[in-house]
C-alpha cells in the first residue's frame, strides 16, 4: 500500500500506561505499521504517570484549534521505537494522581466526558493539521470510547481524513447523560437516533460506530458475537446494519517483550529446544508465593483484571475442586472489592496451595507465565485476550471459554486435533463452574497421565507466531478501504 499519514488515537500506550490489552496493541501496533511504510503518529493524553516514563519530551505546539486554553502539546517517541509519540498536556484534566478513567478508590473520574472530549478535539485538530504541526493525517485510527468522538466531529469537515474505529471492549462505552452534548459543546446536528444518542444519552462508543469509515475489532469471533445481542450491549443492530465496514483482525503480540528466551524478568530464559529453564521458573513461582516445592504438581495460573468479563467467579467456585485435584494455584489481578477478597480468602485458608498477589505487577506477570503449567482464562467475553497468547510462547497450556479471540487463538485437546498435532490447549462451552471443572480436570489429567501429549501440547504451542506482521498488513489494508469507503460516502 503507498505511504500514508495515519494518526494512531490511543488513551493508554505501553509502556508508559496500561490497563489492559489496548496499551499493548497501542505500544507495538504502530511500529508494525511504520515497518510498512506508514508515517504512523501517536496521541494520548498526558497523564501525571505517562509523563515520566516519556521523558525526553519537546513542547510542540501551543496553539491548537478547539480545544482549551493552555493546552500543549509535548512530542517524544514511542520508546524502543522511532514512532511520533504525542502527549496531550491539559493539567487541569489528566495531571493528577490515579488511573487513567478512574480515582484511587476504583470511580470513574467524574470529569471523563470533559477530559476525553478535549482530548478527541485535539486528535481532530492534529489530523487536519490545525495543530501548527504542519502534518495532515490521511487516515486516523482511532480506539475505544475514549477517542470516540473523533470520528463523529471530523464526519463534518467536507476535507476530511478517513476514520478507522477498533473496538477492544463493547462493553466499556462512555454513556453519559443528554445534557453533556451542551456541556461538552458538542454540535447539535450529531444529535439524533444515528449519531451520538443511544437510548437517550450522549455515547462516545455510539461516535466510532456510527461516523467511522470502518470499523474493527480484535478477533475475528468477536467480530461476529458482537452483531448479536448477548454480546452487543445494545449495538448489535448498528454494528450488523455496517456488517460489511467491519474487520475482525487478531491481535499481534510484541515477542521482543513476551519470549521466554529473551526475557530479563524470569530468573532463567528457556526455549523450546531447552525447557529445564521453565522447571527453575516454576520453582522460583512456587517460593515466591510460598507454595509446596514440588516439581511435579500441575501449577495453574491466572492474571487479569478482576472483572465480571473474566469469569473470576468461575475459577472462585472451583477452588474446592482444584485443591481435591492437589493443584496449585497462583493469581495476579486487581479490580472488584468481591473478588479481591474472596481470592484473598481462599489463598489464607490454602497456605502452600493457593497464591493470590493482588495489584498491578508487570514482571510477576511474566514470571507467572513462565513458571506455571496452565493458564487459566474462564472469559465471558473476550474481545482477543493476550495472555493467553502469552501462555503459548511461554510452553504454557491455556484452558480457555470458547469465545472472542480466546476460540480463535487456541485450539482444543480433543483427539482429532491431538492426532493431527494442532491442539494448543482446553476448551470449555459454557460459561458455568461445571463446565470450568471439566477443562481443568482434562488438563490436569493430562499432564499427570499423559506427558508426551502434554509435551506435544506445549511444543505445538510455542511454535504459533502471532506477531504483528500478518495483522498489520490486514490493517493496511482496512485503511485502504476506508479511504474509498470515504470517498464514495
Ligand atoms: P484486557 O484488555 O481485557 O484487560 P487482555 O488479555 O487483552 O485483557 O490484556 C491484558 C493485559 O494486561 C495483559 O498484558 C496482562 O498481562 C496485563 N495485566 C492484566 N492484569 C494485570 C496485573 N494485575 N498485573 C500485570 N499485568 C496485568
């Protein structure tokens, strides 16, 4: 594809903020891009926490059309890469303490629809070079409800770039009341039953779906779930009436942050070639949790965030299950008070067995994906998922729902695929306790009764290649698209 301008929209960016797999895609994405050809440009917000780990940064622009008084913007680079990287700095919005969409007791910071409105507007303005940058964006791609309204405000200037809109997660929207489109002084003509409005209030979400020349999200299932209402949060009819504006396009991962033989936090690389590092990963997981030294028990493990999405009460309800089983468990995760406690509960009352470290914890997080036997990922919805594709690079056997990318990433231990060497991992249908018992008492049987498939298991595994090259070019050519999208209207 030629050489375009593409403006990479993004409110978290690995590694200088994270809260989940959209700062991944956004930390290695557009270097894939720029790989092809792209002269590929990111913006986010400039939170307190962000700045730091950007340094060196230079002061840009001071004058951008729209936005608020005294808004900069600060350019550095993506780090490890050449990539343009864009700080939008509005103190009074995104220079404070916390994460980026909530306060540090969990809330929703109450001045989101402001905070990510101005932050849109600047997009607006970097991509129709109203920013003094001297740079127009051909394409700009934009990511989750966050940056949602840019697509929706640039629908309106005649000479406009081509918008491209991916979906990470349905179900986070931005719905707010009616009156923000007047706060927000939003333009009235957005306002109606095929703009921002959904179900009566304003939705940035409803902006991205709606304006956008295409449309994606990571996985190809999830593509087609979310055209459904048990997963469509109320957009199904919308995303199924723009069926063909939308790509399902997997996920990439960056290997040269997830590869066991490269990776600085484990205490021993290991490879396919050589997994006796893998064993010493283990051993070190098992003492830093203080779990029984035992080479032989099935480790299981699990990180994520502590959300009704991952199905934490699933695993909760197997507890009993897993210590009868005489497996260990570790689990690394924040989010909701319940889960937080009753994992906390259950590591107290299984010393030896059962770890929990709750927080946010990048190198244990590698460290567990090293060190444990199988990854659990019980997932209502999982729009792509990563660790799972963490876990198989890392000779760790994902037992995963099938669903999102989760179905399409893993493939099923059952004998047609054992016989035809494919299989990766465990599936499980159902997102109920009973089901979740099944996959891990498959699992768990294999590897105790079985260990040349469990060793096919992970070798096949650790052979996928899910780097970002195939999925780029895929996004090449989705921006190609949507530039003729746009042009015929
Ligand atoms: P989601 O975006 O829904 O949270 P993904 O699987 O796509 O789920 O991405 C989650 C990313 O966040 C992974 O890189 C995972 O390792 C990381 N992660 C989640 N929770 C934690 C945690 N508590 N500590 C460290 N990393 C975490």
């Amino acid at each position: 594809m030629a050489a375009h301008n593409v403006l990479f929209v993004a409110s978290e960016v690995a590694p200088l903020i994270k809260t989940g797999g959209l700062a991944d895609v956004a930390g290695s994405l557009p270097a894939a891009l720029k790989a092809q050809k792209q002269d590929i440009r990111v913006v986010m917000p400039a939170y307190r926490a962000a700045l730091a780990n950007a340094l060196p940064l230079s002061i840009v622009s001071l004058n951008i059309a729209g936005v608020p008084e005294g808004t900069r913007l600060l350019e550095g680079r993506l780090p490890g890469t050449s990539v343009k990287l864009y700080l939008v700095d509005i103190p009074d919005l995104f220079d404070r303490d916390g994460g980026p969409y909530v306060d540090a007791a969990g809330h929703d910071w109450a001045d989101n629809p402001e905070r990510f409105a101005a932050f849109s507007r600047t997009a607006c303005a970097i991509a129709l070079d109203q920013a003094g940058l001297d740079w127009r964006a051909d394409i700009v791609h934009c990511n989750d409800w966050q940056s949602g309204l840019v697509p929706a405000l640039l629908s309106r200037h005649a000479d406009r770039p081509a918008t491209v809109f991916t979906i990470h997660n349905l179900a986070y929207q931005g719905h707010f009341g009616s009156y923000m489109l007047h706060q927000l002084g939003l333009p009235q003509d957005l306002w109606h039953m095929g703009g921002l409005e959904f179900h009566g209030g304003l939705s940035f979400m409803k902006g991205g779906i709606a304006y956008s020349d295409a449309l994606s999200t990571v996985s190809p299932t999830y593509a087609q779930e979310i055209q459904t209402a048990a997963y469509g949060y109320g957009f199904e009819g919308l995303l199924g009436h723009r069926r063909e504006r939308l790509r399902g396009i997997l996920n990439g991962v960056d290997y040269t942050q997830w590869s066991p033989d490269k990776d600085p936090h484990l205490s021993a690389p290991y490879s396919a070639k050589d997994l006796s590092g893998k064993a010493a990963n283990k051993a070190a997981l098992q003492q830093h949790f203080g779990l029984a030294q035992e080479a032989d028990t099935p480790l299981i493990g699990l990180v994520g965030r502590l959300a009704e999405q991952k199905g934490i009460d699933l695993l909760l309800a197997n507890i009993e299950r897993i210590k009868s089983l005489g497996a260990q468990l570790v689990v690394l995760g924040s989010g909701d008070k319940y889960s937080q406690t009753a994992l906390s509960q259950a590591a107290a009352t299984a010393p030896g067995q059962i770890g929990v470290h709750i927080g946010f914890n990048e190198g244990l997080a590698h460290r567990i994906e090293a060190g444990v036997d199988m990854f659990l990922m019980p997932s209502r919805f999982e729009p792509c998922g990563l660790n799972q594709i963490y876990s198989l690079k890392y000779g760790t056997v994902p037992i995963v729902r099938y669903t999102g990318g989760l179905a399409d990433t893993v493939v099923d231990a059952n004998e047609a695929n054992l016989a035809a060497k494919t299989a990766t991992g465990f599936h499980f249908g159902d997102a109920t306790a009973a089901e979740l018992t099944h996959a891990i008492e498959r699992a768990v049987g294999m590897y105790r009764d079985h260990n040349d498939l469990w060793q096919q298991l992970i070798r096949t595994g650790m052979k996928q290649d899910f780097s970002w090259r195939n999925s780029a070019k895929q996004y090449l050519e989705l921006y190609q698209a949507a530039l003729q999208w746009r042009d015929q209207g």
